[in-house]
C-alpha cells in the first residue's frame, strides 16, 4: 500500500491513536520509537525479545518471531504504518505487510540491501548516474564461478551474501587454495569475493527520502573502525575533502532514487586513492536503515536521521537538514564496562559503569545508552555525541572522553 499523510497526534478512522510500527527491537528501533513518540505518535514494537531495547519502551510490544502470521497481524491492526530497524527481517513479512499497510522502505528495497550479490549489482547499474563503482568483485555461488575468479581479484576479501555485519561472515584470502578452503569452511554460501583495496580511509551518507521523490542528505560521516566494528565518526569541516564528500552525497541521492527508494538510507563508501593523487570513491555497502554513523544528526543537526525516518514514513516534508555543531560520535561498546579507565585504572571481571560524570561534565557531551540490561565485550551498549562551536574544540573534548574512557586517542 502507498503512503499518506499521517499527522502526528490525529486518530485513525477507526478512532485509534495514529502509531507507527516497527520491525526489531534493537537500539535502532529504539531510537525510531523515541523520535516518533517525542512528535506524539503511538508506536509498536515487533521482536521476540522480552528485554528489547525497544520493545521496552513502546506503547506496544508485540513478542512473537518475525515471520509469526498472527504477531504480523497484530502489528498491522496497529499500525497505520510500518518500517524496519534491520536489514535481515525477513522479506516474506515484508511483503505480508505491505499488502495491507504502507511499509518504507519496502521488501524490494531491504531483498536488495539484503543481498551483497544483488547490492553489488544495482551499485553497478546506478554506477553511470551515480559515477561511483563498487570494488572489483565477482559473485561466487558454484565451483565453476570459484574456478573462473580473476586473479586480479586476490588477494581479497570474501563476503558471506547475505547476513554478514560488524565484519562477521568475512574472511581476508590471498591465494586461490585459501580462497577454495575458505569457501568451504563457510558451507559454500552464497558469497562474493571482493578485491582488497588499500583504503585512505572509509565514509557514509545518510539519504532521507519521501514517497514523493524528494531526497535529502545529511551532511558526510568519516568513520573509523575498529576490529570491524563502528568506533568513531567525525562530522566537522576538514574531516572529509569538500569536493569528495559533495560527491559521497550525490552518489547516495541517485542510488536512491534509482531504487525509489522511501525512508532513511545509509551508504557506506571507501577512500581511495585516485588520479592524481586525489582521493576517490568507492561505494561498498548500504543498510535500508538509519545507521550507526548517522547518530550525531541527533545532537549536531537540526533534524536527526531517527526524526527522518519518522517523516518519510509518515508522509511529512523533509526539509533540508543542517548541521549546527562540530561532531564526532564514539560508540560505547561493551568492553567499557570492563575494561581499565581514568576512574578505575584495574580491569574488572565484573561490569562496573565507565565514569559518565566525569564525561558529562564535560561540555557538549550527549549519553545515549540503549538500555541493554547486560554487557559483553563488543556488544553495542550506546553512544556518546560530542558537539561543539569548532573543530578544535570538539576534538579537544573528545580527547578527554577518550582518555577518561582509556580508549584510544585520536588520529592527529
Ligand atoms: P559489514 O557488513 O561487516 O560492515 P563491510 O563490507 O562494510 O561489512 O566490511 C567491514 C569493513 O571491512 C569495512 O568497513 C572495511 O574497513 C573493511 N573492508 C571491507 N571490504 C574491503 C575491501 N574490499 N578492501 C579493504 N577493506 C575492506
Ligand atoms: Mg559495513
């Protein structure tokens, strides 16, 4: 079903608060129930997990699996719309949705972002529009396509299709025997094979875009990872080239409008090493989501991507988003509550809270914890949004948070 205007805080023509819905109950989820309820909408959760961070706060909390018809049925009678937190909800109960309600983004666009084969493909097709390629790959689903690999393609990384994230399903191979061995340890799944470039650095692109074809950009994420994993991004003039980052944010838009894409998008890209000693663009992946880079738009921009998923869901304008403050974002992960820092200078066994007073005494320091009710080393616990006035000081700040923390410092 298409999309209408839904105002916040009207009641359906059955009489019911107007509430969204969403797939998963992850920090994600959270945050979109959050954005929704602050403009005073009802929400509705689907996730099995009693203890999901969204689920515990939605007015509705529907416990079922994802594909359990009669949960899907709940969430409709709901729901006047529904979007999804993550890329691996099943496509079937998408498309069980979306014959009754309006779903963005919709179960063609997630089955695309679902599948590196099919990503990889589209990223090919939008390339002349988009002008930006993915990394030379090739698609290995039977022994004949392993055989026929180019050999330029090694040494490479192989990349499970389908459900890989934080670097998981991933495995870095140099030669063919290790590609053909790693092949099989991974059950000869769908995977593609992906020449291993040497990266300048890595960056992301949150497009917000509506049923009516307008497409928004939030201003460029530079990110850094650590063991596979998001550690920071830094949001601030001079953290990416202007020209390449322009770039970044018309790469993201055509790919989205040549997917008709609805609702809030992430497009991951690397750092190349281009002609002339410029830096270029490669586009590595997408998530059909609000995404972990795009948290400062909650404390440096005058509309977040959480707040823009609820637009374009909703069917409100999507005005063009500003940033107001200097950003870098440092994911808090698990480890934190374990690990030595400036307050607690010995490890502990047991989890002991990292010492948010002394952050947050701070200025321009925002605590977004996802209330997960155990820690474990490299679990997402939540994220801390730096803003400040200027670049200085916003790097000035985070080194601090770093240090109290004890993660690493900055890169010069
Ligand atoms: P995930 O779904 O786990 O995020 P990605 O494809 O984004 O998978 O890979 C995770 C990280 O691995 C990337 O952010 C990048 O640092 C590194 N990486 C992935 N592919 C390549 C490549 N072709 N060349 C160099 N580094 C890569
Ligand atoms: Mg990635």
């Amino acid at each position: 079903m298409s999309l209408k205007t839904l105002l916040p805080g009207s009641t359906s023509p059955t009489g019911q608060q107007i509430t969204l819905g969403v797939m998963g109950g992850g920090q994600l989820g959270r945050m979109f129930v959050q954005a929704a309820q602050a403009m005073g909408y009802f929400t509705a959760v689907l996730d099995p997990d009693p203890a999901s961070p969204a689920g515990l706060i939605s007015h509705y909390h529907i416990l079922t699996p994802y594909d359990d018809e009669q949960g899907l049925a709940q969430l409709m009678q709901r729901c006047e719309a529904i979007t999804t937190e993550f890329e691996n909800v099943p496509a079937p109960a998408l498309v069980t949705l979306g014959a009754h309600r309006p779903v963005a983004p919709s179960a063609a666009c997630v089955a695309v972002a679902q599948d590196r084969i099919k990503e990889k493909a589209h990223f090919v097709q939008c390339a002349p529009v988009s002008g930006v390629f993915p990394a030379p790959y090739a698609a290995i689903t039977t022994d004949a396509l392993l055989a026929a690999v180019p050999a330029d393609l090694l040494p490479g990384i192989l990349k499970t299709a389908r459900l890989g994230y934080d670097g998981k399903g991933q495995v870095r191979v140099s030669t063919r025997e290790e590609l053909a061995a790693a092949w099989d340890r991974l059950d000869k799944v769908p995977c593609v094979l992906e020449k291993l470039l040497p990266l300048r650095g890595e960056c992301s692109v949150i497009v917000a875009r509506g049923a009516d074809g307008q497409a928004v950009t939030f201003p460029v994420q530079k990110n850094t990872h650590r063991d596979g994993i998001l550690a920071l991004t830094e949001v601030h003039e001079g953290a990416l080239d202007a020209a390449l980052a322009q770039r970044a944010q018309a790469s993201a838009v055509a790919i989205a409008h040549h997917l008709h894409y609805v609702g809030v998008l992430c497009i991951e890209y690397f750092v190349v090493d281009g002609a002339n000693g410029q830096p270029d663009l490669v586009v590595n992946e997408m998530a059909p989501r609000p995404h972990n880079s795009g948290h400062y738009t909650q404390d440096a921009c005058d509309l977040s991507q959480f707040e823009a998923q609820v637009r374009a869901l909703a069917g409100l304008p999507l005005p063009v988003p500003r940033q107001h403050s200097a950003a870098i974002m440092v994911n808090l992960l698990g480890d934190l509550w374990f690990e030595p820092n400036a307050a607690r200078p010995k490890p502990s066994a047991i989890p002991v809270s990292p010492p948010w007073a002394q952050v947050l005494a701070l200025p321009g320091t925002h605590l977004h914890l996802y209330g997960k009710l155990s820690a474990r080393a490299g679990r997402k616990m939540g994220h801390l949004n730096i803003t400040a006035p200027s670049v200085a000081q916003v790097r000035e700040t985070t080194a601090q948070v770093l240090a109290l923390l004890g993660l690493p410092a900055l890169d010069a």
